[in-house]
DNA sequence: GGTGAAAGGTCATTAAG
DNA sequence: CTTAATGACCTTTCACC
C-alpha cells in the first residue's frame, strides 16, 4: 500500500511523541481528527503500522551485549534448529539467507563472558555445523524506520 | 536495572494488546491501578521501556526485500562511511563489529533487482573495501523482545 | 474517588478524483 | 459517482489531581 505525505507526517509524529493521541495529532497535523481516525486505521488495516507496542531496550533489562552470528545449517535440519534457536531467550531474532543452509541471527548476553554461554547454547545443538559470531562494539544508526517512510511518502 | 514479575507480566500484557491503557491493565493483573502506573514509571525511567512508537512494517511501505551486507572499512575512514550509511533510507540499521574495520548493516529493498541499486548506493563510496551481502529469505523468529523479558524477570 | 478530557462512533455536508 | 475530509454531536472510558 502506498502512503502519502499526510501519512508520512502522521507517522513521523506519532514516533516522534507516541502519546498525543489522534486529536492532538489533528490539531499538529492541521487535519480534521476523523482524517487523522482514518487515516491510521487504513494504515493499521494495510499492515503499515503494526502496533504500538513497548520499545523494550535489552541493555536496560541486563543483556547490554548484542552479537550476530552466522550459522551454517546441515541439510533438512532447518526445521530443528530454527525450533531450538526459538527456544532460546536471547535470540532475538533469526533469518534465513542465501548460501545453502545459512542463518543469521541476533543474539543479545550480560557479558562478553556471558556471550559465550549464549553461543553454546545456540551451537550446542546437533544440525549446526560451523557458527560465526560478530560481536556488536558500536550502533552508529539505531533501528530505524522514518527516512524510508518519508521517502515512500515522497513517492507515493 | 531488574525487573520482577509483575514488571514482566505487565510489559507481557502491553505487548500484547498495547491499547488497554492503564485502568484495563491493572484490572487484568489483579493489581492496584496506582500500582501499574508506578510500575509503568520506573519502567520508562529505568529505560527499559523506550516508547510507544508505532511498529512500521517496511514490506507494507513496499519494501519487502530485506538484507544484511557486511561491509569492511578501510582503516581511519570508518566516521565518514557511518555518515554516508546515515544517510541512506533503506539503511535501516549499522552496527560496527569485532573484527578490524567491519561493519553489518541492515538493509531493504523494493526488489530482488531494487537491491542491487539500494547496494550499489551503499557501497559506492570510498572507504568501503569489500562487501558481503546475505540475502534474507524468510524469518523464523521476528525481532522479538518478550521471552527475554520473561527470562530477565524470572532472574529478577 | 471525583472530574475534566479525550477516544471512538455516527451523521450530514462538502469537496475532489 | 465514488472516495475522502470535515465539523458536529454523543457516550464511554480513562488519566490525572
């Protein structure tokens, strides 16, 4: 679904300051609060907008060490390994790529020294075969979605 | 900071269903409505709880192609390619790796063939050496943040 | 616990494609 | 003619003091 530059004001908005409510917005927007009512259901139903869930950030709850690793998949194991690795806590998340048999996934621990028992518990499992783990020093840009939706906005 | 059980349930419950607001939360907790709203503020000023703000799905902005480039930086120009990547929109995150002058970024493209434009932006400056890209093809485990949560509360 | 405010729904009217 | 925006009114619900 396309969005257009209203929607990308909204949405910009609304991740800027999350809890001023349609009819604050409206009033931001310059827009009539049933426009700004419409316009974020049609952006929830388009699956633009997920939600509104809390931003939970894991170095506050103790996991301040991010890591990926890259694992490597013995044939027709996949099934298993990606229902071990959703077992794990600190897997945060997990995809599937190009190259036969790769995974890449995040992984967050309490320590380097932690990191390690992370690692083990992801490997430990039969079906993986060699694992490379990128350990995160630094986060220049932050998960972010704002510049790609106010160019989509722009192209409508 | 730690959290305990309610603190997990709580964040549990709002992941879920993020509108109830607070009076609906505490009643589903069996809890003090003065009880959740202080739990809510130590949440938010421990920074566990980051925000409110909403989900934006890339691939319903039209975006539906997502990879990880790893990209390795010649040395002492690492500042100018953060501003570069920075300035990128399909960048949607850049971290900085062990391993001398590398660096894993997320990105999303309109197409398959969309990518190759999306990385040719990326890496067509100078400072970038090399780059591996991985492309994604399916994600078992969304960026999730709850069993963590659970995890981190059972420890307390 | 009380109260001011906002959300969410419906409606008729108007504008624009 | 269809879609969207508007302003009005209403009721329920919540946030804040």
């Amino acid at each position: 679904m396309g969005i257009d530059a209203l929607d990308g004001r909204l949405i910009t908005l609304l991740d800027l300051e999350p809890r001023i409510g349609v009819l604050e917005a409206s009033r931001r927007l310059g827009v009539a609060r049933g426009t700004v009512q419409a316009r974020l259901d049609r952006l929830r139903a388009g699956g633009v907008i997920r939600g509104f869930g809390p931003q939970v950030d894991p170095a506050a709850l103790g996991y301040p060490v991010t890591a990926f690793a890259t694992l490597e998949i013995k044939q027709g194991l996949g099934p298993q390994v990606r229902a071990h690795l959703a077992g794990v806590p600190e897997v945060l998340e997990l995809h599937t790529t190009t190259g036969q048999g790769d995974m890449l996934c995040r992984l967050v621990a309490r320590s380097n020294a932690d990191l390690q028992r992370v690692i083990d518990k992801v490997v430990g499992f039969e079906g993986i075969v060699r694992a490379a783990t990128a350990i995160v020093m630094e986060n220049p840009v932050p998960l972010r979605i704002i510049p790609l939706v106010e160019q989509a906005a722009r192209e409508q």
